[in-house]
C-alpha cells in the first residue's frame, strides 16, 4: 500500500490545529504531491526575510515556494499568515480560506504551473479554484471563490509588480 506523501506544517507562532490540518488538505488538494512537503507559516517580517535572502527580493510577500526535489523534501512553501489575514480583511473572505490560497498556489508551482503570462495566470486561477473548492466541499460558512478570480499579486499590493516566483531557485 502506498502511503501520500507527508504533509508537515510549522508556525513561527500559535497555530490552531484545524488551521494546520487545513493546510494539510490544500496542499493535497492542489493536486498530486510528488514528495513530502514542508509548510512554514510566518509573520510579515520573516518572509520579507526569506524573500531578500533567497530571492532578492526586499518585500514581504504572500508565498515564496522553493522545490527541493529530493526523495525527502519535494518541496517547501513559506507562507505569511500576517498578509493572510490582512489580505482577507480586504477581501471580505475567511482567514482560511486566504491562506488556503497561498498554499494551493504554491504546491502549483512545485507542479510546475507558471503564472508569468495571462495564459499561464488563467490556467493557474482555474487550478487555484479547483483546489479551493475540494479544500472546502460542503463548508457552508466559506464563501467561494467564483471561477479561480484572484487578483494577481500586483493589483493586491502594487510593490509586488516585479515579483519572481522561486520555482527556479535553488535552496542555498
């Protein structure tokens, strides 16, 4: 029997259980996972951390995802559940719902999706609502995400124009 693979959640601070068994399940949702994954939730200032450090980039951000590519770490995502809740403020949607996002956006870019052009954005937004809507089947409290519209990072916060996803970045 084979067993999927591992789904590991760490948070710089409190994290509720059900938040943490929900990214579990986003992850899984956004479609087969190749290996284990790591998710790290943080705060605003630890991924504008990993942003400079590993990327370049000096901002905080949403997601940075970094494939591994190894049989024991298919891949990580670092996630930052102060945009997250922020973000869903703005929003008007859940927390959960939010941060659910990130995670089912950047197991896509483990899977190789690519959100550079509109093409690929589309493609990306269809995949993103699919995942959602596996990750809240039956949840009559989350409100949906209608045909994968999620504003791209830019239109969310003009800074993040230039931002470069990290599929192609090797762990240091």
């Amino acid at each position: 029997m084979n067993r999927a693979p591992s789904v590991r959640v760490f948070a710089s601070g409190p994290l509720p259980r059900a938040t943490r068994e929900l990214l579990r399940r986003a992850a899984r949702a956004a479609g087969p996972l190749a290996g284990p994954v790591e998710i790290h939730v943080v705060d605003d200032k630890a991924i504008r951390r990993v942003n400079r450090e590993r990327l370049g980039h000096d901002w905080a951000t949403d997601v940075c995802t970094f494939p591994m590519n190894e049989p024991f770490l298919w891949g990580e995502l670092v996630v930052s559940a102060e945009t997250a809740k922020r973000e869903a403020a703005k929003r008007g949607i859940a927390f959960a719902r939010e941060i659910a996002l990130y995670v089912v956006h950047g197991v896509l870019h483990l899977r190789e999706f690519d959100d550079r052009t509109a093409r690929q954005r589309t493609a990306m937004r269809k995949a993103e609502a699919d995942g959602l809507s596996i990750v809240f089947a039956g949840s009559g409290g989350e409100r949906r995400v209608v045909s994968g519209q999620r504003p791209a990072a830019s239109e969310r916060r003009p800074e993040m124009k230039n931002r470069a996803e990290s599929r192609s970045v090797a762990r240091k």
